[in-house]
C-alpha cells in the first residue's frame, strides 16, 4: 500500500541556526536516497513556506483566492514523501526514521484506494 | 537453483517463509524494528538478486543471511558516522546460523509467546501476534475487528515499545508457565483462522494461505503441549477445513450449510477432528474450543439439515454460552433453536439477543434475523434486515449471497 507522510516543522525551530536544526537540514538531504534504497520510496517533494502560496475556491462558478494561508505560530506543512509499505505500521515505522520527524511531527495518511468503496459518512 | 520463475518464488517465499525469517531475525538482531528492516531489506534484495543469480535452494537460509547482513551493514555504517553504540555491534558480532528445523520451530514459539506475553494487554496481544507471526497487515486486523486502522497501528505501536523497555525475553517459556500462557495465544490462532475462513475483503471467499497457517500454528501447540483446549481449538479449525471446498460453488459464490454436498466433506480432517475431541473430552477439562469443536462435529455427522441432532446442538451450544458467553455465541444459540422449536421461536430468540446489543453491526445477526422473518412470511421484516446485512458485509460473495436472498423475497 501507498502511504503520504505529511511533514509538519515550525520554520522558525529548523530555520532557526541551531546546530541541531542544522544537523537535521543536511540529513534531510541524502534522506530520499536512504528510502530509494530501502525500496520503500515512491514520490517526495519539499514545500516553499505559505507566505508564497495562494488559496484557491470556486463558488457557484465565481473563483477567488487569497495570498497564504499565513504562518502563525503554529507548525507548517512543510513537505510531502509518498511511500510504499506493507502497511500502516510500517509507514510509521519508516516515517519515524525521517530526520524532520526528530524536529517536527508527520501524519502518515493511507492513499485511497479506488477498488474500495467511499467511507459512508 | 530451482528451475521456477523468479517472481513465482518470490511470491512463494513471501508466503511461506516471510514469518519464519522474521521469527529468527528477531532473535538474531534484537528486536521487532530492527527485523522488520531486516525481512522488508531482505526481500528487496532477493527482488534484485533472484532474477539474475537464480532462486536459492533454501530461501528461508538465504533471506535470513541477507537480512542480517545488509542490517549489520548498515548499523556499520551509521556507527561511522555517529560514533559507535557498542551494544549495537555487539549484536553485529557472529552468532550460529540457525540451520537446524528445530531451531526455525523455536523461533516461531518464541515469536508467539513473546507476543502474547502477560504484560501485554489482551487487545494488543492479539494485535501484535495477528501482525507479526499472523503475517496479516494492521488495515487486515482492524477490518477483522471493526476498529480503526490507526487504533490497531498505536496497540502494535505500544507493545512493542513495552517489549523492548521491559527488555520481555524471547523465549519459550518453561513448562510450568506454558499453560497460563496458552489461552492468549489459542485466541490468537483462532483469529487468523477465522481471518482466512471468511475474509474480511478480497475476491475470494476463502483464503487458504492463513487458514493453513493458523492450522499449522495450532498443531504446533498441539504437539508441544497436551493441552485439551489446544486440542480443541485444532479439532474445531480442521471441521471447518473440512467443509471448506463446499462452502463455495464454482462461481465463488457461498453455499450455506444445509445446501452444501456432504459428500464433498474431507473425511480424513472430520475424523482426525473427532480423534483430538475425544483426547479432549477424556481429559474432563472441558473448555470453550472443545465445546465449538463438538458442535461442529455433530454437523459434521449428519446426512443433511433435518438429520442434524439440534437437540444436541442447542445443550451443547447452552453450555458453551455459560462457559465462554458473548453475543455471537448467543446468536448462534438462538439461531439453533430457531432450527430445534421452528422460525417462530428463533426469530424471538435472535431478537431477544439482538435486543442485548453488541450486534448491531455484525451482518450475520442481521441475515440470521431475515432469514427467520423470510421462513414466517414477514417479507417486508425481512427485505429490511437484509438491506441492512448488505450494508454491512464487506465480503463480496457474502454480498451476493445475502443479495440472492433479498431478490429471492
């Protein structure tokens, strides 16, 4: 199965010069290699912070957007890896292996499997 | 080298020899984490190795040397860069290889034991052995349990985290613990009978691989200890076995009992069920497993429905619900004396139990229900409740039985 590790920092803690937070930004580095080599690595992307993103909706054929969201205080969504494991334990096992998860925190949230039918809500 | 395709004997291992590599890398590297790296690095390595180098003749030696290898490898190299954790390596330093049958049986007892230790909670005690010696996967389990993925995943989580701080020995545990330790881990095995038996997603009804892994399971314990309800537990999976080619048709849709071909029925499992009651039964230490499995054989005995003794049946099925009570077993009670008295009684009788809650959404209750409602003429009562049994059946030959049955009305 496919899972999406959604990975959470606050940008002043990791931007923030402390050796620690340093020695987590370098380790990021080389880290889609250790999962490519792991076998478990399908997709990853870093996310530039929110203040240069744009929010978009389209209501009743209208769009409008608006600049952010903006960060506050609290942590942002700072990048996204798709991986494949067996299953959610070891998503989470291999996610707790991410450099950032030492810093931030990251939601491992199962892909949605299309053969399957929607949740009933 | 075998001669079969690469992929086809990949497949094979993963199936047959995935939990017993496991078992021993647990041993050999220390921990659950650690080995599960290990199995996963092991079979991306036989993905790359096998196509080119040939299928090796033993894989479970192959995949256990190269699971611990790239393990200690790595360990070598992250000791380089982050200053050496002696206890790390000393787990890297040669141990025996386990080549032995025996040995590979130990670490599958270990396994089990390990997780279904004492200072586990049951919940996660039966989780961890599901996942680990099971070979189901955490979305598997919480299906079975009609519980979140994400609560399964925290119990698997936490009792491994409670292994490794409480440093839980990976052990058989000696002779005079076993017994206490046994009910857990029957539980267990009953689960991933059951699992296979009617699972819980997939095409197919059935799926034999974890049958015949928790079969293999209980007759390991069977032959490490003369336990009446490890007997039991045995006897009651190899009955169902034994109906299993009947209970779907070519079609792969389900065929209920009173329709199945009795004919059909593996004599050689119904006997050797009935040889292990009767050890049982000898011992008077009459348990939960050892009543079901009664049960089971005294259908296994009857030419057909109307011949079946539900006299017997409904005693013995009294007997369990007051040794082992639960709302399944009482359903399955009522729906006996619905078979004993007529539909009038029984569909009282399920829905007295229904009334009890704790079964609101379990399909069966709800098909058992329709099915008595149907046999009294109740159509409308009926089409309801197996509206409501479709919309909880996630199987889908169990789906398009219980559809027949509605377009039947």
């Amino acid at each position: 199965m496919r899972y999406a590790c959604l990975i959470y920092y606050h940008p002043k803690t990791l931007f923030g010069g402390s050796p620690q937070a340093n020695a987590v930004l370098a380790e990021c580095a080389g880290y889609d290699e250790v999962l490519r080599a792991s076998g478990h690595f399908v997709t990853a992307e870093a996310l530039v912070l929110p203040e240069e993103a744009m929010t978009v909706q389209v209501r009743d054929g209208k769009m409008s957007s608006v600049d952010g969201p903006f960060m506050e205080t609290k942590e942002i969504l700072g990048g996204i890896i798709v991986i494949e494991a067996r299953d959610l334990n070891e998503a989470v096992r291999v996610a707790s292996g991410h450099p950032l998860a030492t810093i931030g925190f990251i939601e491992v949230r199962p892909v949605v499997d299309f053969s399957q039918p929607p949740p009933a809500l | 080298m075998s001669t079969a395709g690469p992929r086809d004997a990949l497949e094979a291992a993963y199936r047959t020899e995935a939990r017993r590599v496991l078992a021993t890398l647990i041993r050999l590297l220390g921990g659950f984490d650690a080995a599960e790296e290990a199995l996963h690095e092991a079979f991306t390595a036989a993905a790359e190795q096998w196509p080119r180098q040939g299928v090796p003749a033993n894989p479970y030696s192959w995949l256990v040397s190269a699971g611990r290898f790239r393990t200690i490898d790595r360990w070598r190299r992250e000791a380089r860069l982050t200053g050496a954790l002696p206890e790390l390596m000393a787990l890297a330093e040669p141990t025996p290889e386990p080549a032995m049958p025996e040995d590979i049986q130990d670490d599958e007892l270990r396994l089990i034991f390990v997780c279904c230790h004492p200072a586990l909670t049951p919940d996660a005690r039966i989780a961890l052995t599901l996942r680990e010696v099971g070979g189901l996967t955490t979305e598997e389990i919480a299906r079975a349990y009609l519980t979140p993925a994400p609560t399964i995943a925290q119990r698997i989580v936490r009792a491994k985290a409670k292994i490794r701080d409480e440093a839980i020995p990976y052990e058989v545990p000696d002779r005079d613990d076993l017994p206490a330790r046994l009910e857990s881990a029957l539980q267990v095995i009953y689960l991933i009978f059951n699992e296979g038996y009617a699972a819980t997603e997939g095409p197919n009804l059935t799926r034999a691989d974890l049958c015949a892994e928790a079969i293999r399971l209980g007759r390991l314990m069977v032959e490490l200890l003369d336990q009446p309800e490890a007997q039991g537990l045995l006897a009651l999976m190899l009955l169902h076995e034994a109906r299993r080619a009947t209970r779907v048709d070519a079609s792969g849709d389900l065929v209920l009992l009173e329709d199945q071909d009795r004919a059909l029925w593996d004599r050689a499992l119904i006997a050797e069920a009935d040889g292990l009651i009767g050890r049982a039964i000898a011992s008077r230490r009459i348990g939960p497993y050892i009543l079901q499995a009664a049960i089971a054989s005294v259908h296994a005995e009857a030419a057909g429905t109307a011949e079946t003794d539900w006299v017997q049946i409904v005693a013995l099925s009294d007997v369990l619900g007051r040794v082992d009570p639960s709302p399944v077993v009482a359903l399955n009670r009522a729906a006996a004396i619905g078979m004993r008295d007529g539909p009038q009684a029984g569909l009282a009788a399920i829905e007295a139990v229904m009334g009890q809650g704790g079964l609101d959404g379990y399909h069966l209750a709800h098909a058992a229900r329709a099915d008595m409602q149907r046999r009294l003429g109740l159509t409308e009562a009926a089409r309801t409740s197996y509206r409501r049994a479709i919309e909880l059946t996630r199987q889908p030959a169990e789906r398009r039985f219980i559809e027949g049955r509605l377009g039947q009305l």
